[in-house]
C-alpha cells in the first residue's frame, strides 16, 4: 500500500522529468537524479501520509472509547481533524453523563411520588409504571385492563389520545377495598422513545371522602347510640337534685346505674373512634411483617382475669412454623381482643373457649389462594341463629340487644373486626349453630417472603 500511493505521488514529477530530458531541456543525468528525488519524496510524503491516517483512525476510536490519544498525526491538516474529534468527543461524553444523570433523576423522582403513574402506549397498554402503580395494578399493570373498562375512564383516555387535551375522570374500585380515585390523562406529544403516547396519572381521594363520610357518620352515631344513656343519666341527675336530694335509699339505688351508664357511654366513644380511625385507613394495606402467634398468646394471657370471673377454660393451640403475616400488631390485637371478648361474654359459664391458629392457603380445606395463617375463636355459648349471621358486622347491630347491653357490648366489636380484617385484605367467617356455639375465623395472608420459624 505505501509503495501504491507513493507511485501515485511521484507519477506526475517523474514524468515530466523524463519529457524534459526527451526533449533536450535537462541533462539526462540531471533529470535522472530529479527525477530519483522526486521518488524519494513521493516515498516519504506515502510513509508519512499512511502513517499519519492510521495515526487519525487510533485517535478518533480512542475519542470514541473515551481514552487518552497515543500520538497525534504529523500532518496539520490530520492534526487539527484528531484534536477536534477529541474535543467532540470529550463535550459529547460530558453531555452524555449529564443527560444520563437527569434521567437518573427523573426516574428516582417518579418512582417516589405516591400516586401511582402510568405511561400506556398508542394502543392504552401499559408501556412504564411507577412503584404506587406496580402497587395499585399488580406489578405488570394486569388489573389496569380491567380498570380501563370503566366506562368513565377509558372515555377519558380516548378523548386525550384524539387530543383533545388533559382528561380527567372519578372512578370507584370497588375490590379489594372500596377506593375513590381521579384519573389524569395527558398525551405525550411527541411520543416517548419507548412508544410511551399517554399519561396517566391516578390520585387516590379515598381519604377526604371517608373524613367527610366519618363526620356524618359519627354525628348520626353518636347521636342515636348516645339518645338512651344521657337521657336515663339526666333523668337520674335531676331527681338526686330534686326529690331525692336527702333519700340516702335512692343514691346507693341510683349511684351504680349511672356509673355503668356513664361507662358505656365511654365505651361508645370510644368504638366509634376507633372504628372512624380504623375506616380512614382500611384503603392503605400494613407493612410490617409480624408474628401473630404471639399476639395470640398475649391476648390469651390479657384474658385470665376475665375467665376466671366466669370459670372459663381458654384451650390455645398454634400450629409449628406458622409464617409471618404482614400487618398491623395493634389492630391484629384489636380484632383478637374482640372476639375473646364476645367469646367471654357470650360463651357458657363454666365452659370453655377455643384460640386455634393453622396453616391455611392452596389445598386446604377453604381452598385459599394464598398461603396465610387462621385464626379461630369458638365457644360453646348458645348460639347465633342463621338468620341473624349475615348482618353481625353492621355497626349496632345486636341479636339480642337486652343481654348485648346487660353485658357491656357497644354493638361495634365485630364492625371493627371486619374493617380491620379488610384493612388486610383478610376474611372473616362466622360459624353457628343454636345451642353448639359458635366459631369466629379470621384468615390472613402470609408474608410474601415468610420462612416458617
């Protein structure tokens, strides 16, 4: 190749040496040695020119792959092409790790905004999600599908993608807890390079509307449940200032009534509270991974006083290596609380109660879906009549509201048992029969990562 190109240099000097010689313009010797002369040159300008081309090819793959130049070309013209590839190369790649950084950015930025963000394609299928998404859809967005049937929704999606502009919609999803959202459809244009033509971005109002709802709520509530206690109370008040002022008889007589009408007063206040926080949030699922054998043993252990009042027998029987669940240990302990507590009241004097936790998931006797663990509370009371089952977990509902009050109940144990088994998308069956007692089954599901203990 050089002795190539150096032909091709000397070609032109040579020849016209050789015409001039021919013609009797230079001394043969003298047009010779020109002409030798030229070779030379034109041998050394094809090394040089070959050398510094390979030279220009190294620098510009060394610009490419971002490493140090070994030699740069000797020719000027090569030279200057080398230094400004270098320099283009260096700006590109600074560029580069900037756009890069950015984009590193705008990903962490959508991936902790708490509502959930989808980007759908052309065709309205998922093409990107944002954890809240992967969370509120399932992790490949299978459920958007079936969210985008609602007709309120994918009219809204339609209209942005026709480019109509920013869409929005309130949809309601109703499983696994109840939710109210508002969608935000905006089109991408132009479309992203990974298809991605429309966003969509679902804010959940679940929260304001059960603050309004739990307003209402408890004002009603309160204002019924409420109605009886202060009426006797006021009732007992102005007849101790009045005609029973001095009637030491009537005091001790009245005294203990308004005690227990003045606690239960409390104790209403006190579940209708509790149940307003626990539907606040019953649309937010826990987190936390816990043992809920443990919380079974301090309940039971909490309990003995109260057994022993009534000559109850507490049989506690846990399955080896339950998995963990994930939930909330105060709340868990609610619900343990509360069915102990309706198993006491409601069970057999002298008898016994039953705390069983087993394993329960695929294959098992309720055919579950998912692995977790069931808790079962019975006892050997007198029984719920079927008729009556379906409607134990309405707030103040009472099958027999004469013995529901001489106990102590609020009417509102298993209503927060029920808010709190959904908070963690669980199940709670009840079990009865008149004169065999009755069984109360909470079932939730395991920890995704649980090992047995």
């Amino acid at each position: 190749m050089p002795l190539a190109l150096a032909a091709a240099i000397g070609a032109a000097p040579a020849s016209l040496f050789a015409l001039a010689a021919s013609v009797g313009m230079l001394d043969p010797i003298v047009a010779t040695v020109g002409a030798l002369a030229a070779g030379a040159a034109a041998v050394t300008l094809g090394w040089l020119w070959q050398r510094d081309i390979a030279r220009l090819t190294a620098a510009l793959k060394a610009a490419e792959a971002g490493e140090a130049i070994a030699a740069l070309p000797f020719l000027p013209p090569l030279k200057r092409i080398a230094e400004a590839s270098a320099r283009l190369a260096s700006g590109l790649r600074q560029r580069g790790v900037e756009a890069a950084a950015n984009a590193d950015a705008a990903v962490r930025i959508v991936a902790r905004l708490p509502d959930p963000l989808a980007v759908l394609g052309a065709d309205a299928q998922p093409v990107a999600l944002n954890p809240a998404a992967r969370a509120l859809l399932g992790v490949d967005g299978a459920d958007l599908a079936a969210l985008l049937r609602n007709p309120a929704l994918r009219s809204a999606v339609d209209r942005a993608l026709a480019g109509a502009g920013p869409q929005t919609a309130e949809i309601t999803l109703p499983v696994p807890i109840e939710r109210e959202l508002l969608a935000q459809a905006i089109l991408l244009d132009p479309p992203l390079a990974d298809g991605g033509r429309l966003l969509l971005v679902l804010s959940d109002r679940t929260r304001e509307r059960r603050l309004e709802q739990m307003r209402a709520d408890f004002v009603a509530n309160a204002s019924h449940e409420l109605r009886t206690p202060l009426t006797s109370l006021i009732g007992f008040i102005e007849t101790l200032l009045g005609p029973a002022a001095d009637d030491r008889e009537a005091q001790a007589r009245f005294l203990p009534i308004m005690a227990e009408q003045a606690s239960r007063m409390g104790r209403l206040i006190e579940d209708l509270l509790s149940l307003s926080r626990i539907e606040l949030t019953e649309h937010t699922p826990p987190t936390a991974e816990l043992d809920i054998a443990v919380l079974a043993r301090r309940s039971a252990e909490a309990l003995g006083p109260r057994l022993a009042a009534r000559r109850l027998t507490l049989d506690l029987t846990a399955e080896e290596g339950l998995p963990h669940i994930v939930g909330d240990a105060d709340q868990l302990s609610q619900v343990l609380g509360n069915l102990l507590d309706n198993a006491v009241k409601y069970g057999r004097e002298g008898g016994r109660i039953g705390l069983a936790l087993r394993r329960d998931g695929p294959g098992g006797e309720k055919a579950r879906r998912r692995a977790g663990v069931a808790v079962a509370v019975s006892d050997d009371g007198a029984g719920i009549p079927r008729l009556h089952i379906p409607r134990l977990t309405e707030r103040f509902y009472r099958v027999d509201a004469a013995r529901s009050r001489a106990v102590g109940g609020t009417g509102l144990g298993l209503a927060i048992v029920k808010h709190i088994v959904n908070r963690h998308r669980g199940v709670l069956e009840i079990e009865s029969e008149e004169g065999h007692g009755s069984t109360f089954t909470v079932w939730l599901p395991a920890a995704v990562q649980a090992e047995p203990r």
